[in-house]
C-alpha cells in the first residue's frame, strides 16, 4: 500500500515538473508606431460649481438596480438573511437528533440495570484494618 501511495506521489510530482518546464511566458512587444500614431487623450473639462443658484436644473436620477443589490445596505441584508439562515436549523437534523435520543434512552431502559460482573463479591462482612 505505502509503494503505491509512493508511486502515485512520484507520477504527479514528474508529471507537475514536465508540465511547467514545456510551458512557456510571451514577451509584449508593443509596436512603437502605432502607440505613436494615438491621439493623446483629452483633459477633461472644467466645470465649475453651481453651489448657492436657485435649484437643481437636472432631474434626480432614477433608482438603479445595480446600486440596491450591491450597495453597502445591500450587503447588510444579505448578511443578516445569511445569519438568520445560519441560525435556523434543518428540521431534518433537529429531527435526527431527536430520535437518537429516545433511542438511546430505550436502549438504557431495555439493558439490565447491574452488569454481570467477571468475579462475585464475598458475602461476609470483611472487618476494616485499622
């Protein structure tokens, strides 16, 4: 048994190292002129604050579903319904338990009460020494 657990260490041991030595890393060659060729990209525009004018000019934007299921709130219930989950137990197993516990007691009521034992006592008083 201990050979063929070896055997089997070995085979996966040299197939492991065969297999990383055929592979092979590409180098990126970036190609000098086509990076070159790219437009540099724009600087974004200055927009200045609106702070202190009359009111919103845009609309409040809509409830995106994106944001309610992976927003911290989010996170928050689905580790509170996790938890609650967690702490409910299957009634399978609560049923299980519950069986092996009758079960057992039924087994202790059907078994004697004193176990035969391999030497009997001596049925005469043996006075205490001392």
């Amino acid at each position: 048994m201990r050979c063929f657990r070896q055997f089997w260490i070995a085979a996966l041991l040299c197939g492991t190292f065969l297999g990383a030595a055929t592979m092979k890393a590409t180098p990126i060659k970036p190609n000098l002129k086509k990076l070159l060729a790219q437009p540099a990209p724009k600087k974004p525009a200055y927009i200045p604050a609106r702070a202190g004018w009359d009111g919103p000019e845009q609309r409040a934007p809509e409830p995106n579903l994106y944001t309610q299921r992976y927003a911290p709130q989010a996170s928050a219930r689905a580790a509170r319904a996790s938890l609650l989950a967690a702490a409910i137990p299957d009634w399978r197993a609560v049923l299980a338990v519950i069986l092996v516990i009758f079960l057992l007691r039924r087994l202790r009521r059907a078994s004697p009460d004193e176990t035969a034992a391999s030497h009997q006592r001596p049925q005469a008083d043996v006075p205490r020494a001392a």
